[in-house]
C-alpha cells in the first residue's frame, strides 16, 4: 500500500497487514519463535547480513508479527521504520542509548516519565553520561544550555503529570543547527494527533501499553524512525536483547485497528469531564493541553490535531490531604491505578514538587485524570460524590 497518500483512519485499517502472504487470513499471525529454520548456508549468511531489515533469523531480532506492527505503526507517524520494543520504557532507553555515550551531556525536561528520569540519573550517569534537567517551557532558550558534549535533547510533549507542551520546533531548530540528536516521547496524543518526525526531530516514541494496545492487558514499545535515525536505534535494541513478543505485538496491532475511534471517544468525554471539573469550586487549575490555562496551550493548537483522555487538576491549596483521600478512595468508576490509555478511567495524586529538580513545582493537590468509555454522565456523576466527600474531609 502506499501509505504516504492515505488518511490516517485508513491506515489504522490497512497497514501492515498483508493477507495475501497468510492464506488470506484479515490479521497477521502470531509466530512464536527462537530457532529460525534455513534452508541452505546461503540463505543463513544472507538473512545474518541483513539483521537490521524485517527479516526472520532469531526469535530476538523480531518475528513477522513485530516486523507488522513496526511497519503500521512507521506507516501511521509517516516514518521511515519502527522499532518495536518489550515496553513504552525500553522504547525511550533505547532511543537514548542510540546517541549516547561516556563523556557526552544529554538535556531532559523537568516534566520527564518518571522511569525515564530514573534511567537517566542512575543509568546513564552510572555509565558516564553527564545529564541536565530543564525547564519544559524553555523553547529557543535552550540554546543557552547546549555544550560542546551535547548529544541528545529529549523531549516529552506535554510533559507526564503537568501537562507542558513544548515549543518543538524551537527546540529543534537549535539542536539541527548543532548536530544533537532529539527524541521525543508522543505517548500521549499518539501519532493520530502528533508527529513529531515531521516537526524534524529524529526519534518519534510511543508508549504502546497506553492507546496503541488501549485494553490495559499487554506492554509495549514503539521508536518511530527516519532514514537516518533507524540503524542506530535498532541496533541498541538488538544489543539490549529487546524485542516485542509476539503475543503482545498481536494485541497492539488489534488494539491499533480501533485506535482512532476510540482516541477520539476519549478526547470527546476528557474535554466534557474537564469542562466540568473546571467549573467547580475545588479546582485551582486545570491542567489540559486543549485548554488555554496549560502551559503551552498555543503550541497545542499549533502543532497537535486533537488530544487525548488524559490531563490534570490542581485543587484549591488549603484541601488536605485526608479530603483527597476521602474522594479517591470512594471512587466507584475511576480506578487508583498507574498506566492508563485504556477503555477504563483511572485516577492517581503525584506529587511533582518532590520530583522536580530545575523547576519549582507550586501547587495544590494534584490529581491526574484518564477519562475512559464509559458514560461522561456517570464519570462526573462519581466525581462530584467524590467532591462531596472530600467537602465533608476538610
Ligand atoms: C507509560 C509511559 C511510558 C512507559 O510505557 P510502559 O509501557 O509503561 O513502559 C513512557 N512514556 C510515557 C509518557 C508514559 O505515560
């Protein structure tokens, strides 16, 4: 198919599927597999000189069903190839990796997944990697940071927990000007509603586990690739031992059929949850790219063609802690579980101001919504029991 010319909802219907090749089966088959058989000594040093193509040699350098969700998910960001991965996580390590080395200085946003923090501080450092967090609003300023060792800038638009949007392209302008690498996590809008490949930076990654898969049953990872860009990430992925299994890589391509009625049923209900969230008394701040309250907001509008079901709240500062507590924990329909990008909603209270360490963090309690499929009547129906248990807390 020539995906360059499709529509995206078409390509979440066609790519990567390829009857044809499996007796006219709709869905690419799970195949299980370590040992690869060939046929000849030949064919074994051909398929050993083309590792990095989609081409079977070892369960662990990917199977046909990974090669199907490389290419749709590559097809969907308008990439050149995927690398698909065990997790969301292991998709950012290895777009880091790709570019890294001792001695060399990577930025990061204060805003940054947690777990990718933790591999930056303690991973990367550990190996010699000197590694600075920054400002996410800090657009063109970065410029003032870069230094001779500068590798790798990493971005995460809008940032876990609060939601800043970054202004890509300026980030990006000063990092092409100087040769330093940039990846960008695009979990939360997915490629449906963001590419970042065509903003210009080198390495697009999604947290499969969350929309792609939207069934909160598998893990999964995806860096999306330029021409450039694919070899060296691939090969870290290779060098790792990471590849995605062919169970998971299975539920990620079904979950991909429906990911574009689902997102857009998601990013409906958050904007009606959100509209009434920011209404009520107990709200400080809301905390949604789509809404002009965000940090960022006008880069959203800018850059991004929809959003997701996932955003934040800041309640008023004088709620205590025991009143949060009391509304979360008598949640009948938001469950109080990590992840999210699921059919389910969800709800968690981080605190960024423990994590933060270039930025200071200064708000009320904050809680992190996924709006789900249920219902939007019955979501704001449980909400607002919840605000009047919190009410009775205080
Ligand atoms: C969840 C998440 C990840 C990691 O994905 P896992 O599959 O859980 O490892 C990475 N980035 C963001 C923004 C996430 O929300």
């Amino acid at each position: 198919m020539k995906s360059k010319s499709k529509k995206p909802d078409t390509l979440l219907t066609h790519a990567g599927r390829h009857p044809e090749q499996n007796h006219g089966v709709v869905n690419p088959p799970v195949y299980h597999a370590s040992t690869i058989l060939h046929p000849d000594v030949a064919d074994m040093e051909a398929s050993e000189a083309k590792r990095l193509e989609p081409v079977t040699l070892y369960g662990r350098t990917g199977t046909p069903t990974q090669f199907a969700l490389e290419e749709a998910m590559a097809a969907l960001e308008g990439g050149d190839r995927a690398v698909a991965v065990c997790s969301g996580a292991a998709a950012c390590y290895v777009a880091l990796l790709a570019y890294l080395k001792a001695g060399d200085h990577a930025l990061i946003p204060d805003s940054v997944y947690g777990p990718v923090r933790a591999f930056a501080t303690g991973f990367l450092t550990r190996f010699g990697v000197a590694i600075e967090f920054y400002d996410p609003m800090i657009g063109a300023g970065i410029a003032a940071l870069v230094k001779p060792n500068t590798k790798a800038i990493y971005l995460e638009s809008p940032g876990s927990i609060t939601f800043e949007v970054q202004d890509v392209p300026a980030i990006v302008a000063v990092a092409k000007a100087r040769g330093i690498a940039t990846m960008l996590d695009n979990t939360w809008a997915s490629p449906l509603f963001f590419k970042p490949l065509a903003l210009g930076v080198d390495v697009s990654i999604v947290a499969g586990t969350k929309y792609i898969v939207g069934h909160s049953d598998a893990m999964m990872g995806i860096a999306i690739c330029a021409e450039h860009s694919f070899a060296a990430v691939k090969r870290s992925a290779q060098q790792l031992g990471y590849h995605a299994a062919p169970d998971d890589s299975y539920l990620a391509l079904r979950g991909l059929r429906t990911a574009g009625v689902r997102l857009r049923a998601h990013e409906k209900a958050a904007l009606a949850v959100a509209r009434w969230l920011k209404a009520r008394p107990e709200i400080e701040r809301l905390l949604h790219p789509a809404f002009p309250d965000c940090p960022g907001h006008e880069f959203w509008r800018r850059d991004f063609s929809g959003s997701s079901g996932l955003f934040s709240v800041t309640l008023q500062r004088d709620i205590p802690k025991r009143a949060v507590s009391a509304m979360l924990d008598g949640l009948e329909l938001f469950g109080l579980g990590y992840s999210w990008g699921g059919f389910e909603s969800l709800i968690v209270p981080p605190d960024p101001a423990r994590i933060r360490t270039a930025t200071k963090w200064d708000a009320g309690p904050l809680l992190r919504l996924h709006v789900g499929l249920e219902d939007t009547d019955d979501l704001i129906a449980d909400l607002e029991r919840g605000f009047d248990r919190l009410n009775k807390a205080r």
